[in-house]
C-alpha cells in the first residue's frame, strides 16, 4: 500500500510514522509514503498558498493553482486506480467498511487542507473522494490523516504481529469489542469473569460474543438498529439483559439480521 500525502506540513508526520503499527509496517516494507509540500508550488518568493475568500468572511483559503499543481504532480508518482481523498469534515464519515475498501486499493493520495478550506473548483476537477474522521473539526487534514493510514494499515496483510487481531476489532461484526482481561486475576478487588479460566473454547467464543451484543446495545444501539440480530443473537441478548436487570422487550424493535 502507497500511502502520498500532500500538506504544507510534512515534518508533522515525522514522529508519528515512526511508532507503532505504522513504524512496523513501514519498516517492513508493508506500507510506503511519499510527501509532497504544497508549498513547493507556490509562484511566488514567500511561498503563499492562501488568499481571502471572495464574499468575505473570517479565515483564508487555499489558492486553487497552488493545490491543483500539487496534486498533478502527486497524480503523476501514484498508480493510475489510487484515488486523491480530502480529508474534510464535509465527507463522508470514515467507518470500517470504507477502511476495508480502501484497504484493497494499492494505494491513497491524501489532500490535507489547512485554514478554511480548499478552493472549491479544486475540490471539483482533482479530488475522487472526500472523507471525515468525525463530526468535529480539527486544525488540519494531516491529524485525520495519521488515523486513515493507521486504520488502512492494521489491514494489510501482515502488518499485524497476529493475523487474527484485525478480524476481532471493534466494529467488524458490526459490533463493538467484547471486555478484555489480563493478569493478575484479581484487581483492587475486581475478579475476572469464571468462563474465561474454563478452557472451553467455545463457551468462550460464544460469551464474547454475547458481551459485545451488550455492550453495543448499552454503548452503540444504532449499530444494531443498522445490522439487525439472528436468532441466536437475540436469545444471548435477551439473557444479557435479563441477568443485569434490563427489559428484553426493547430488542423488540431490532430487526432480524439479513433483512
């Protein structure tokens, strides 16, 4: 996976690309990034990549050449199948599924705008895709583009010291994760729960799964709202509730999974 990044930034990336499961999978030679610094496009000596915005208003804007110069130039060090995505909070919101599409492709051109934005009619003739890590907004695209490249990364092959890690993530299943535990069994007078130590593997399986039901019920309803439950599902829910006190009778709503 060719991962190139196109900001006025690019130490800020310096740090963070060398911990971690990026550092690895860059070491590795699973992932590579390449920068280019919009600012090297600049036509002028005091490398200037903004403006005021026509119509008025607080902020400035990224100069269409500047930008378009930049992207081209990136375009042209990228497979042809690699799409150019904008990190914006006016996209679509970044989730697992769009992590696993991207994940597929041999490779990202990020476009990390800064001020208020980037000129419109460069958004319009040079970007494929525009993406949002969140309903918020931060001070630039570079921060929600480290999140991208370590979401995207986790699911190359090998990049993970266990391959079994990614498939057990938060949010695969349409689930959030099930509780974790670690030695030693007793914490400030916290146990671990007694399945765990049992050795049955499938009892084990099956109250994980039933642990991430609830907790995504508790946590995440929509999630479940979205994806539905099997039949299955729904009697490990209903028993979930029954033994915490809740009322089975909300999952009545829920519809089956499939349809």
């Amino acid at each position: 996976m060719q991962f190139h990044l196109l900001t006025i930034f690019p130490g800020l990336f310096e740090c963070a690309l060398q911990y971690g499961v990026l550092g690895r999978a860059w070491q590795r030679g699973h992932v590579d990034f390449a920068f280019t610094d919009i600012r090297d496009f600049s036509r002028d000596r005091h490398q200037t990549v903004d403006d005021r915005p026509y119509g008025g208003g607080p902020g400035m804007v990224m100069q269409p050449q500047v930008v378009a110069d930049a992207v081209d130039h990136a375009r042209a060090h990228m497979p042809a199948s690699a799409p150019v995505v904008y990190l914006s909070p006016q996209g679509q919101t970044l989730n697992h599924e769009r992590v696993a599409e991207l994940a597929e492709l041999p490779g990202l051109t990020l476009l990390c705008g800064r001020y208020e934005g980037i000129d419109e009619r460069v958004l319009a003739t040079r970007v494929d895709r525009e993406l949002s890590v969140g309903d918020y907004v931060l001070s630039g695209g570079e921060f929600a583009a480290l999140v991208l490249m370590d979401a995207v990364s986790r699911l190359q092959p090998e990049v993970l010291g266990e391959p079994d890690s990614a498939a057990e993530d938060s949010f695969v299943e349409g689930l959030l994760d099930c509780p974790h535990y670690t030695r030693p069994p007793e914490f400030e007078g916290q146990g671990v729960p007694e399945i765990l130590f049992s050795g049955d593997h499938a009892r084990i399986r099956q109250w994980r799964h039933q642990q991430a039901l609830g907790r995504t019920w508790e946590r995440r309803p929509d999630l479940l709202e979205e994806r539905g439950l099997t039949k299955e599902e729904r009697r490990l829910l209903t028993e979930y509730l029954r033994e915490r006190g809740g009322d089975p009778d909300a999952l009545g709503a829920l519809p089956a999974k499939g349809e």
